[in-house]
C-alpha cells in the first residue's frame, strides 16, 4: 500500500484517460449522491440526528475501554470466542489458527473492508485456504486480480461488458452481458461454495455492547450465508466500530444506508449474538471476533482522533472532484477518496502515502455530506503540514511551494506574476485555459 506523488500522479493520469471508467464514475458516484440527498430530505430533523450521532460517536471514542469490557462480557455470555489483535498480521495469525482447528480449506467471505486492510486473503491464499468473495463486487474484483475501486461499490469501476468478460474466463463458457442473467450466473456459481466452505468470514458493521450482539449490514444475501451456513464464523472489527448501547446503534442504522445507498434502511441487517444454540434450526456452532487495533489507538486523543468516527458509507467519495476523476486505485490502498486520503496515511504510514493529502481541492464538500461530520479539510490540511515538518515531499514540490508563498504573500509579486503568466501564455497549448487580460486587483484599482 503506497501512494507517492508519482505512483498517484501515474495511476491518476491513467484513470483519466479511460474513456469507459470515466463514464462508469460519473454515473455510479452521481446516482448515489442524487439518493443521498433525496433520502435525507425526507428523515425528519436529518441535521439534528447528525449534529447527536457526531456527539455519540465522540463521547463513545472518548471512553473506547469501558464499552469494549462491557462487550466482552456480554459476547462470551452468549458463547462468542473474543479475540484481541493489535497489528493485521496478528489479525491474520488468528483466524488462520481458527481455521486450522478445524481443518477448513474452503473459506467464503463476505465484504469486509478491514480484510481487506490488512490483506488477509493473501495470509489464507499463502497458507493452502482457498477463499471466495461472495459479495458480488468484491468477487468481480477478485476475478480481475484488483482492490476495490470503492468503499461500499467495490467493482464501480466495471462496465457489464467487463464483468461478462469475467465471468466467461472463470467459468469456461460465455455469459451474456446482461445484469439480471449476470447477476444469476453468479448466484448459481457461488451457491455451492457456502455449503462446501469450513469457515465463513465476515466484517462488522457495529458492535454492540449492552448485549454482544454484531450487526452486519448488506443489499445481498450473501452476509447471511456466510454467517451461518459454514460451521465457524470469524468476524472482523476494528476496534472504533462499537455502540455502547440499541439506541446508539439505531441512530447509526438509521444514517448508514441513507448516507451510503440513499435507502432508509439496507436489505439486510443482520445481528449475530453467539453461536447456534439448541433450540436454533441453523447458525454456526462457533462464533469468533477478532477486534483489530492496527494503529487505531495512536490515534485517540490526538488531533486526528475524529478519523475513527467513519462508519465507511462513502458518501465522501461520490461528491469528491478528485475521486470521482481518478477512481479509488489511484489511491493505492483499500480506502480511496477523502476518508482514504486521510486513514491511508494514518494507518499504513505517511511517508508512504504522502501524495494521498494533496489529493483534495479542500472544497468542503466531504464535510458537507459525512453523517458524523468528520471534519476531513481539516485533517488534510494537518497531513499537509506534517508532511512538511518531516520534509516528506519531493524537492520538486517543495520549491514551488515556497515560491508560489513568497508570491502570494507579497502583492507586488502576484502582479508581477500574473503579467509574465498573461505573456508566456502566448506560447502555450491552445486547449489551456487563458489568463484574463486584467487581473482583479487591476480591476478593482481602476475603478
């Protein structure tokens, strides 16, 4: 996972020259901001409900270790096997120890971005377990050998007559480019597979600790096969994902799927409390969680604490300029867009995600439509100065950053700048747009 100013600037410049995915973004991160906007507009009082999540969900992070003690309690109560993991290769560790106790060698996940954070599918592919994505996003996306392009729309970046590609290559017969028989051929393929996997891996959407319980939310079926069809299912959660109480949690649903799909509620929401009990038709008979710290805790209590109030709708990505230009693998980590530009470099490093900050035109639009309100200009701009602090950017960068301040802050430079600009554009590509004759203050002075 890295993203310097030239591996960003290349991948970005590629994304803009794809005629197809260009189209696919616009139409994709268009259709769910429209939603969005729609479906808040018809929640009573969606500012205030937003203006109280902000404040549950700081007051929750303020007093993270209580909340996790009172669910622990509650988990292991209803037979939840609780496991504690500081880095991702710990997280990886674990389950791979699960699994081995059990002898699985098929492993079916559903949608998991923390998974994906800390690569696991590699850690099981390595280790002799085969793994199939079931969400239908993030199988298109392990059929292509790629990330996921979004946070909640892993394959954004398809078009039909892509995924039909896919599908042919990986069932050895031609599939027609239709959504509904698309969607039907992957139905059928990966039918079998929850009935053969020994183990069933899945993300959380929420924990919830006044009763254990772990809330999974999905537009597919597939969570709830995952979840219970395989004999053990390992859950992942990082360690900011936690409601202290039903209410909390219900305020949470009730901003998720409007803030991520534009619904008032996601077709599935699913809660796990424990393992199959006697009395159950089905369900597995264990149930793990491996909580996954993975730098999340340096950031409590610092300035960048309000990052852990995500809660991954991806409403930032589908109003940013930028990503909605260069597509989320121009990022080069499993988060893209504003949030991303902001946990990338938190969680995976700075010096190796510098170019990640830059990523933004600080318009506030991120800001604007984030259910928590997080605060991301901020954030980025901090990124922006400690980067700077650390002397993290390329000498390139650096100097005509200190030249562009020097002009700026003096306005007799700025009017000298702008007069070389207005003539040296004399020699320049025609397609660029002009300088105006007159500058403002030139405008203004005159009259």
């Amino acid at each position: 996972m890295s993203a310097g100013m030239r591996e960003f600037r290349q991948r970005a410049q590629i994304a803009l020259e794809d005629a197809r995915l260009q189209n696919a973004l616009e139409n994709a991160t268009g259709r769910f901001w429209n939603s969005r906007r729609e479906a808040l507009e018809r929640l009573p009082d969606s500012d205030g409900l937003r203006d109280h999540f902000k404040e549950m969900r700081a007051a929750t992070l303020a007093d993270l270790a209580p909340h996790w003690r009172t669910f622990e309690k509650m988990a292991e109560m209803h037979g939840t096997r609780i496991h504690w993991a500081q880095t991702g290769e710990e997280a990886s560790r674990i389950l791979l120890q699960v699994a081995g106790e059990h002898g699985a060698k098929l492993a079916v996940k559903s949608k998991s971005m923390t998974s994906e954070e800390i690569r696991l599918n590699h850690s099981l592919e390595a280790s002799g377990i085969q793994t199939v994505e079931t969400d239908l996003g993030e199988w298109i996306v392990q059929l292509a050998g790629e990330d996921p392009s979004h946070i909640i729309a892993p394959a954004i970046h398809k078009t039909k007559e892509q995924v039909a590609d896919l599908f042919e290559a990986e069932a050895g017969k031609a599939v027609p480019a239709d959504i509904p028989k698309l969607t039907e051929h992957a139905r059928r393929r990966l039918r079998g597979r929850f009935l053969k996997a020994g183990i069933g891996i899945s993300g959380v959407n929420i924990a919830v600790a006044e009763s254990g319980s772990l809330v999974l939310v999905t537009n597919e079926g597939n969570g709830r096969m995952v979840t219970s069809l395989p004999p053990v299912h390992v859950a992942i959660v990082g360690i900011e994902k936690i409601a202290p109480t039903w209410a909390d949690a219900a305020v949470w649903l009730s901003l998720l799927a409007r803030s991520a799909t534009g619904q008032p509620l996601s077709i599935y929401t699913n809660v796990i409390t424990g393992p199959r009990q006697e009395s159950d038709p089905d369900g597995p008979l264990e149930v793990h969680l491996i909580v996954l710290d993975n730098g999340r805790s340096d950031l409590l209590g610092t300035k960048y604490e309000e990052a852990l109030q995500c809660i991954r709708c991806g409403a930032c990505l589908n109003v940013c300029p930028v990503y909605r230009e260069a597509g989320g693998h121009a990022y080069g980590s499993p988060y893209s867009g504003p949030i991303g530009a902001v946990i990338s470099p938190l969680l995976f490093g700075l010096e190796r995600n510098v170019a990640l900050p830059q990523a933004s035109s600080l318009c506030g639009a991120c800001l604007d439509v984030c259910p928590a309100r997080i605060d991301l200009p901020r954030m980025l701009i901090e990124l922006r100065s400690d980067s700077v602090e650390k002397g993290l950017l390329p000498a390139p960068e650096r100097i005509a950053e200190l030249a562009a301040a020097r002009v700026l802050e003096q306005a007799g430079l700025m009017e000298l700048a702008g007069k070389i600009g207005r003539i040296g554009q004399r020699f320049a590509s025609k397609n660029l747009t002009k300088l105006a004759d007159q500058s403002f203050r030139e405008w203004w002075r005159n009259r």
